[in-house]
C-alpha cells in the first residue's frame, strides 16, 4: 500500500511553545490530507481537511488559529499547535489517499505523533 | 450525518477459536465501509474495504467481513484467532457521496489469550 510519512513520532514541550508536525506521502501525490486527533482510550475524531494550495477546512469545534495547517505541496502537510497547552497533548495522526478514485480508496495512515504539553 | 457504532469495548477470545468484532453503521445512501488496525502509539493499518459486489469481503492477515446492508452491520470476522491479532480495531464510514475523510467508530479492542 501507499505510504505516508510522519514526524516526529514523539515530542515533549514547554506549555506555551509551538510544536510542527509533518505529514509526507512518501510514493504518491495526495492533493488533500486528513489531521486527526486521539486521546486515550477513544477514536479518532477529524480535525481538519488540509488542501494543497489552498486554506484547510476545519471541523466544528477546532480551533483554526491554534492547530495551523498548511499544505504546500502535493507530498507534504503540516499541522502546528500554537501557543500548546496540556490539554493540546494528544496522538495527531495524518493520513491521505492516493487520487481520488471515485471515494473508493481506504486512508493510508502515518504513524501518528505524540504530543505532551508540560 | 454519518455515523458507525461499535458496540463492544473489548473482545476476548481464546487463540485458535474463531473472532467476530462488531460493527453497525448509519450514512444516507450507500456507504464505503472500511476496517483498520492500530496497534500501541501507532497510525493505523488498512485492513479491508466494502465498495460494492459480493457481501463477503477479504483482508489482510487471514481477516474478512461480511456487509449487511438489511442489518446495516459490517462485523469483522476471523476463523482462527491468533495471539498477534491482539490490538484495537476501528471500523470506519465514508458516505459513497460525501467528502473522503473517514468517519471512525469507537474502537474494539481485541486480546487473544494464548
């Protein structure tokens, strides 16, 4: 399958500073990518469609200012929390899928990263 | 709005028995139904995808799922489980008309004892 690329895996920072995570698709191109977000013990819940070339959307609730998204490539999308605080800590996982195919393709993941706000 | 329930927080079974991990679904029209694995601090893994054609769908790692669209269920099956296939499964929903983000459910975790 497709390979999608994520880092870091883990990353610890101090309340208040901005963290970056990348999301690259390693073999295809993926003109839109999916930020989601998992705490403990819960599911995945969508945070924001991020668009090549274009603004992300966001979903209900998420914060545009404090989780920024930019694509500006086919191959990468970056999600950054802003100004993080504890409860920013969480799994952030991407994921993309190869063309559009009609909606029939399955989401390739990345290995999802870590985040822990002190 | 689309949505998928998985009713079971955690399934056990015995190594060698066979495994059945619910899931029911509701979308308007027909749906796009999928199943991924995810094992600790992990991304997820595709398992296998409903589209269309034969109720009985295929996947990866021995595992197969039958859709039922009367029923509006998608359950995950395996016919001998094995110690490894020990993690979290997620089912997942995308309206065949809607956009392509995926609409998870809750997740099962499944332990395999030896």
């Amino acid at each position: 399958g497709a390979v999608v690329s994520q880092h870091p895996s883990w990353v610890i920072c101090k309340s208040g500073t901005s963290v970056k995570i990348e999301c690259r698709s390693l073999d295809f191109q993926a003109t839109t990518m999916f930020w989601y977000r998992q705490f403990p013990k819960q599911s995945l819940m969508l945070m924001a469609t991020s668009n090549e070339g274009s603004k992300a959307t966001y979903e209900q609730g998420v914060e545009k200012d404090k989780f920024l998204i930019n694509h500006a490539s086919l191959t990468l999308s970056t999600l950054t929390v802003t100004s993080a605080h504890p409860e920013d800590s969480s799994f952030y996982i991407c994921s993309a899928s190869p063309g559009i195919q009609g909606g029939t393709g399955e989401l390739f993941f990345g290995e999802g990263s870590r985040l822990t706000v002190l | 709005a689309q949505s998928v329930a998985q009713p079971e927080d955690q399934v056990n079974v015995a190594e060698g028995n066979p495994l059945t991990v619910k899931c029911t679904y509701s979308v308007s029209g027909n749906p796009y139904l999928f199943w991924y694995v995810q094992y600790p601090n992990r991304g997820l893994q595709f398992l296998l995808k409903y589209i269309t054609g034969d109720n009985l769908v295929k996947g990866s790692y021995g595992f197969e799922a039958e859709f039922n669209k009367s029923q509006t269920s998608f359950h995950l099956k395996k016919p001998s489980a094995l110690v490894s296939d020990s993690a979290l499964y997620f089912c997942a929903v995308r309206d065949k008309a809607g956009r392509r983000a995926l609409t998870f459910g809750s997740g099962t975790r499944l332990q395999v004892q030896p």
